[in-house]
C-alpha cells in the first residue's frame, strides 16, 4: 500500500512501514504484509510528534498530537511489557514493528482497534487520559495492553466463525491485559476491575438471551465482562502458568496446522490442564450460565481456654441457572472455600493474615465451627473469585467475639 500526504504529515497503516520519503513537498509512505493478515484495513495521517524506542528487537513507536505528550511514557511502559508477556509465553511478535498512533475519539466506537502492527488509541480514553489520578483504575495500561494482545487474539489465532469466536478473541485479550495489569500494578489492581467486570455481567443478563460463553456470538457483555470473570478464576484455579501454556499451545497448534480453533478447542485446553476434581467448575464458567448467590449471615467467635477461639458460621446459597431461555432457582449444592482472617490491629492498612483456609460443602445453607489459634476478625467466602456470585458484599461478615 502507498500512501502520499503532505510532507509534515506521518501516515500509519497496517503492516510494516518499508519506506518514507519525500519530494515535492509530498511524503510517501510504503506498508508491506510479509504474511497473510485479516481482512480489515485503517488509515490515519496527521501531524504527528514521534516517539521510538527499540524494545526485543521491535521498533515500538508512538505516533501523537504535539500538545498530547504526557502519557507517551506510559503507553511506552504498557506497550513493552505486553511485548514481553505475549512473547514469552505464546509466541513471536510477527513484526519487525509496533506502531501505536492517537486518533479523534469520533473515529473509532471503543477506546483502541488493532490491526496487523498497529494500535489505533483514541485521544480521550488514551493520551488524555489523568493516569496520575491516585487510586483509579489504570485504564491506559488496561487498553493498550488490550489492544497490543490482538497481535496474538485475532491477527495470528484467527479463530473459525461461529459461535464462541469472540471468545477467542476478546476474553483472551482481556486475559491478557489483566497479566500485564497485574504485572505492572499488582494483584490488588486487578480488583476493581473485576468488581467493574461484575457489575456490567450482572447488568447485562437481566436483558435476558444469555447464552454459555463458549457459545457468545456479539455480546459485548458476555466476551468481555463474564469473559475477564472466567479467565481470571481459571487463571486462579489452575495458575496462570497452566493457562498460557493452554493458550500458546492452542496458538501454535493453529499456526502449524491452519486450522482456525473454536472456543470448544480452547475450552478442550483448559480442561486438560485443569486437575480432574476441578473441571466441574472450568465447565460451569465456559458451558453453562450460572450465577450464584453466597452470603455469610452468622460470624460468631468464642474463646477457649488456652488463647484459640472457635468461630461459628453460617453459610446460606442459592443458584441460578438459564435453561431454555429461563432462569430456574435451585439451593446452592457444592463447595466453597471460607477464609477466617485475623483481627488487625488499630490502624493497620496491610490485609490480615488468614488463620483459616479450607473449602466446605453447602447444601442450600451450613453451620460451620472452626477451632483457630488467634482472636478472629473476618470471615470471607470464597476469595479467589472461583464462583460467579450476584453480590459480593455479603459475602464477608466481621466475627462478632464474646468476651
């Protein structure tokens, strides 16, 4: 593709940028795709301040409104590191480039597209974005790592049509950027986002239609929200090295064979690396839709001789499931692991540590005694998010101690 503009402006369109001169007062600018890339094609030329730096043997550059400079660092920052964790753990980077340029939020319907080496980052969800607001979610990190994912969900595993595709897609990209999140942020970004994934699932089902996540077609709110729950429970259940060892394998698979994948392929990986008393649960997320509601309604402690406390809970839960277009309420019947964590003292920020961690079967409710060493402070069920629950606040109780 040649593309020809004026000589102050810089085109950015998929592929790799092979050569850029100029004469006449006209800049030229030749992309070549050295291999077969989707169907989909985007274009963007402005005056733009450039910014490179060679990162693993890729030119990664930021292509930006003069006056738009302050977060180039960041998405620098959030650009590498998805580099670095794409690489590492499903495969080679197909270019020798990686272009992310701004462009008007009127021209895109989200936040970022990516095509065959090149990210498209709206100004107002990207380079304008206050990353330095204290406490806030970092959103730049989150979308460019998102989009620099698709290099990998969608432009090297392009995944056959049909139901499940933007699973593979957008839930794996979401996967994506919430390792690298996690990486550059910590563990305990991670939870306001999931909280955000929560509220938008749950806000979405109650138009109704909902159907198995390996089955999505274009719901928004099923790939992405109940996508970004799936995948991180499947990540905190079998570790998130299992996983992307599932989904690089699932990659190269298809690379080596040309076969686009289904999201029954990728649920067929995940249940291989998912140790057998697990694999209800991995079926549960992908193959049905089922929504939980747990609470904790008694958190009692009493002292014994000796300085431990037993602590008696009690533990209700129902179930809801779509089935045929309706959603039927049944008493929850499994199990569900309950943390008893220690009293902090005054004016401590740091999590308190657990004294407790097991999981334990309820039929529709329980009552729960559990003998620990240490004055209780809180009980919590189920703390890695491995159940899909319509309310969390009720799902921790503070452990009211008698004297």
């Amino acid at each position: 593709v040649r593309v020809t503009t004026p000589a102050h402006q810089h085109a950015v369109a998929p592929g790799v940028l092979v050569s850029s001169t100029v004469a006449d007062g006209r800049r030229t600018s030749r992309f070549r795709a050295d291999r077969p890339v989707s169907a989909f094609f985007a274009l963007a030329s402005a005056r733009y301040h450039v910014e490179r730096v060679r990162h693993g043997g890729v030119h990664v550059e930021v292509y930006v409104d003069p006056g738009h400079r302050r977060n180039v660092a960041r998405v620098l920052e959030a650009a590498t590191a998805a580099l670095d964790l794409c690489v590492a753990r499903y495969g080679p980077y197909p270019f020798p480039q990686l272009r992310i340029a701004e462009v008007p939020d009127a021209s895109l319907r989200a936040g970022g597209f990516a095509l065959p080496g090149v990210v498209f980052l709206a100004e107002r969800r990207g380079f304008l974005i206050d990353a330095d607001a204290p406490g806030r979610v970092d959103l730049l990190a989150k979308r460019v790592a998102h989009e620099v994912s698709h290099q990998w969900w969608g432009h090297q595993l392009d995944p056959a049509g049909g139901p499940g595709a933007t699973a593979l897609v957008e839930s794996l990209a979401r996967h994506t950027e919430l390792r690298v999140l996690k990486a550059l942020r910590g563990p305990a970004s991670l939870r306001p986002v999931l909280d955000f994934e929560l509220d938008r699932y749950l806000s979405g089902r109650t138009a109704g239609g909902e159907v198995p996540l390996v089955d999505v077609g274009r719901q928004a709110w099923l790939f992405y929200a109940k996508g970004s729950l799936a995948m991180a429970a499947t990540s905190e259940l079998v570790g998130g090295e299992a996983v992307d060892g599932a989904l690089g394998a699932l990659l190269a698979d298809a690379e080596a064979t040309g076969r686009a994948p289904t999201s029954r392929d990728l649920l067929a990986r995940f249940l291989a690396a998912t140790p057998a008393e697990d694999r209800p649960l991995v079926e549960e997320w992908w193959t049905r839709s089922v929504l939980h509601d747990l609470r904790v309604t008694k958190a009692a402690a009493t002292r014994l001789p000796g300085g431990r406390y037993r602590v008696d809970v009690v533990v209700d839960g129902r179930t809801f499931e779509v089935m045929d277009g309706q959603e039927n309420e049944r008493p929850f019947d499994g199990d569900v692991e309950l943390v008893v964590r220690a009293a902090q003292s005054e004016g401590g920020d740091d999590e308190a540590p657990p004294l407790h961690s097991a999981r334990h079967v309820v039929r529709g409710s329980a009552r729960i005694s559990i003998l620990v060493d240490g004055r209780p402070g809180e009980v919590l069920l189920d703390p890695r998010r491995l159940l899909l629950d319509r309310d969390r606040a009720d799902d921790a109780r503070d452990v009211e101690t008698g004297r």
